[in-house]
C-alpha cells in the first residue's frame, strides 16, 4: 500500500510509540496525519468514536492508544484496563468497517502471551494458556482485538492486520514511577539515587527474570512497514531477539547512569512474566523488518533523554 496520499488516522499518536510512527510516517512523505487528542475525542465512548471519524475521515487506521502501566498500575487497576483498552479497540475497529476504512493496523500488546509460553514466543502459541495473572485483563482485552480483525476479515473480508510489540523503551517514555515499565523506572532511580548519594537501590522481585527489549523508533519503523507490505490474517511479533534478565538490566542501566552502590531485591514484589523473548523470523520475512538499534545504544539514548528533558522541566 502506497501511504503518501491516504488520509490517515494515529490513534495514541501524540504517545509514546505514536509519536515516533507518526513521525516514520512524516518521513516516507505522509502529510494528511490526523492525531485525535483525549481531551476532544473519548475513545472509550460511541460517541467520541463517531466524532473522530466524521473528522479524520481516514482510509488508513492505525490503532495505538491505550491504557497501559507496569506490574504495579496492572495490578491496581486491572478492571479498568480491561474496560478502556477492549472498548476503545472494539468501537474503532467496528467503525473503521462501518467507514471502509482501507486499511486498519492494530497494535496489541506481549501481555497476551501465556504466562509460560515456550521460549521463544511463536504466534501460533498465543491461545495455549492463561497470561501472566498481574497484567491478565490488560493482555486479554487487546487480545480480543485480534479476534475482532479475523472475524471481519473473514465475514466482511476488512484487511485488518494485528502486531504484537515486545516492551519497549526510548525517549518520550513514562517516567512516572507510579505507572512506568521496567525501563524508565529504573533509569530515574539510578539517577536519583545517583544524585542523591544512595548506596543501596532497591528493585522488584529476584532479578530472574528475563525481558526483550525494542527500541521505539524501531518499532514505528516496523508498523509502518507492515501497513505498506503485510495483508495477512495472522499476528506478527515485533522484536529484537534479544533475551536479558532483569538483573542484567538492572547492572546495565546502573552502570550507564553512573549509579555505583549496591543493587538490593525485594522478593516480597511480584516477578511478573517468568521470562518473554519473541521469534521474531515472521516480520522478517513478511515485511522485512529487523530491529537495527544496539541495545546499549538505545539506553543511552532514553538516558540523555531523561536528563535533558524529564530533569530539567522538573528543576525548572
């Protein structure tokens, strides 16, 4: 699909990973992006739904916006991550039909996966098994949204394509150690504990764990090229093929933050998902997409940042 000359539409597109695909769109020459904004279009309503299509009048939907939050925010608000993230998806997706909409691109989430999924995750193991309880509604709501897209593709033949995104990190992500991921909630304690002249941080869990990680440019540079390249009905994972645990991490963002005391674990916290990598080889050879950023380079990255951007708003 040529996107230049389509009205599109970018839900989440002034978040985080909205706003890097926006900007891979801007890139490949897209001008006609429409980005609806929470404060005039409740995506979790009928109405505000309605509103935003008699506006964008897109021929492309990308569907990214969400509710999302680390173990702790799962944990508290699990009901109302069910209810905004399957309400939202559903009403779009319904209306993009209604719409004839060309193309929609939906964005779901690892947390569908079962909790001990084979490692690495292949899609077709995603129905064999329950998620990992602490995140179970968030992952079960966007994976609702997969079988939406097969079922009217199959009943109204809509070309409606669903990615799965391992967690992702960069700039522009959530710092907010109330509601952050693994990531940015450990660059900010490094540094603060850093500034501060800690000697001990203290973590979540045993460190066992193990995560893959995909820098967000690259990930918007992976769903924009499935909505040029891929009209399949299955999902596609979207990673790096890189596995490290939680300890690693923790050692590694200590280390590029300068952070020199001692790395402490609360084994009174949940762990969360024993372990997440991805086969990543289908997004290969459907759309050729490879991750191409060097993890530490990543970091490093997200980590100036932080500083530059988080620190000094905060300090002015």
């Amino acid at each position: 699909m040529d996107l230049v000359r389509k009205r599109i539409c970018v839900t989440g597109g002034a978040g985080f990973l909205g706003s890097f695909v926006v900007e891979e769109l801007q890139r490949r020459g897209c001008k006609d992006v429409f980005i609806p904004r929470r404060a005039e279009y409740d995506l979790t309503t009928a109405a505000g739904v309605d509103r935003m299509f008699a506006d964008a009048r897109p021929e492309v939907l990308f569907h990214l916006a969400a509710v999302v939050g680390g173990i702790g925010a799962n944990k508290e608000n699990p009901g109302s991550f069910f209810y905004q993230n399957a309400m939202m998806g559903i009403q779009l997706i319904e209306q993009a039909r209604l719409n004839r909409v060309q193309k929609t691109v939906v964005v779901g989430t690892i947390c569908a996966y079962p909790k001990f999924a084979p490692i690495p995750f292949r899609e077709e193991t995603l129905w064999d098994g329950y998620p990992e309880e602490t995140n179970a509604p968030y992952g079960i709501a966007k994976k609702a949204l997969l079988v939406q897209c097969q079922a009217y593709r199959q009943q109204y033949g809509m070309n409606a394509i669903y990615l799965l995104p391992v967690n992702l990190y960069g700039p522009r992500d959530n710092f907010d150690l109330q509601s952050s991921h693994v990531i940015p909630a450990l660059i900010r304690k490094c540094i603060e504990a850093k500034e501060r002249g800690d000697r001990e941080l203290v973590c979540w869990g045993d460190g066992s764990p193990t995560r893959e990680f995909l820098y967000a440019p690259d990930a918007a540079r992976a769903v924009v090229l499935a909505a040029q390249r891929y009209d399949g009905e299955e999902p596609v994972n979207l990673g790096s093929g890189r596995e490290i645990s939680i300890k690693e991490l923790s050692e590694t963002i200590a280390r590029l933050c300068g952070f020199t005391g001692k790395i402490a674990w609360d084994t009174s916290k949940p762990n969360g998902q024993p372990r997440r990598q991805l086969d990543v080889s289908r997004a290969k050879r459907s759309f050729g997409f490879e991750a191409s950023t060097p993890f530490e380079e990543g970091l490093r990255e997200t980590i100036d940042w932080f500083k530059a951007d988080v620190l000094k708003s905060a300090i002015a």
